[in-house]
C-alpha cells in the first residue's frame, strides 16, 4: 500500500532504502527519543530489516517529499493484531529541515485514517519517551489517550510512557477539524491510497 497526502508519500521500505535509515538512526538529533541509540552498521540494518521481512506482524514505510523526491523518515507499524483489532504505531520525521514544520501532523493524519478506515482496526498505541513533549502534545493533538506507563521500563534517562489512538475518539477529533477548513484541508484534502 502507498499512503499519499499532499507533497508526502509513504511506501513500504525496500532494501535500497536502508543507508537512509542508518543516517537516521545514527543521527543524535533524532534517535535522542528513540529505542535504538547506539552506533548501527549497514550490515546490522540489513539482517533487521531481513527479520522484518519475515514478521507478519510488522509493516515498515518509508516517506517521501514528492515535491524533492527526497527522503523524510519512517513509519513502523508492529505488533499487529488481527484478532484485537490493534497494532503498535511509531512515525518518526528524520530529515532536520522538516522538523518541527507540522508535518508530523499530516503523517499522523494519514496514517491514522489508513489504520482506522482502511484497516478497520480498533486501537493503535505508541510508546514514547516520556520527555518527548513535542511527540507527546502532537499525539494528544491527534486524539491519543494516556494509558500509564510501562512497567519497569527506562528509555534511557526516563520512563517509557503509552498512549493510545482509539478510533472512535480518533473520529470525533477528525469531525472537530472541519471546523477548522483551512487546518483540515491541510491533513486530508489530498489524502488518497495507491494499492501495490
């Protein structure tokens, strides 16, 4: 599936993809809130994403600036769920120039929307550092829920934290956007998807 909204495009990574993504993990700009933090070869990328491959519970996607055809970052959706109807979501923008730009609300929004009405699934949650205030307020924006905390986990120099999108809640939050045209236009007027 290739998830496309405006300028933006997410499509599933590829082997080819992964000297973004040891860019990515590698950079302390980025990986600052991210589980993985040390040093990663191309060759440790590659025998993950091998396993990757190979996990039918897990989807990752790689996203595109189509007006730059450049890289931006990633998306992971792990731990799917089919009987539960939830699954473990994480969006990561990775390109500096991108951040802190809003488009972390567009990838939310689109992916959301692909999760809950494509889909059908129920409940999509995250685990975040809990000093991840940008990531945490964007979440909540979006409609995440707070859930507590996981137990017994540091992520580094703080506690894990979960949040969960649950679609009904996630729906009601998209009807308050219309109220807003300008704003929703921005997260869903382009928002189309291209089977592979």
């Amino acid at each position: 599936m290739i998830i496309k909204n405006n300028n933006l495009l997410f499509r599933p990574l590829e082997e080819k993809d992964l000297s973004y993504m040891v860019k990515w993990r590698n950079d302390p700009i980025i990986n600052k809130f991210t589980a993985s933090f040390k040093p990663i070869t191309l060759d440790e990328e590659i025998n993950w994403f091998k396993n990757m491959q190979n996990n039918p519970s897990a989807e990752i996607y790689l996203g595109y600036d189509t007006s730059k055809d450049k890289p931006i970052g990633y998306a992971n959706l792990k731990k799917i769920d089919n009987k539960k109807n939830e699954l473990e979501v994480g969006c990561y923008i990775c390109e500096h120039e991108y951040l802190n730009k809003g488009v972390s609300f567009i990838v939310a929004a689109s992916f959301l929307d692909y999760l809950f009405f494509k889909r059908n699934f129920n409940r999509a949650y995250m685990y975040i550092h809990e000093k991840h205030e940008i990531g945490i307020r964007a979440g909540v924006f979006m409609g995440a829920v707070f859930e507590g905390y996981l137990d017994k986990s540091i992520f580094r120099d703080a506690k894990t934290v979960i949040y969960s999108f649950y679609k009904d809640n996630y729906i009601k939050r998209k009807e308050d956007f219309i109220n807003n045209p300008n704003f929703y236009n921005k997260l869903y007027r382009s928002l189309t998807y291209i089977e592979q």
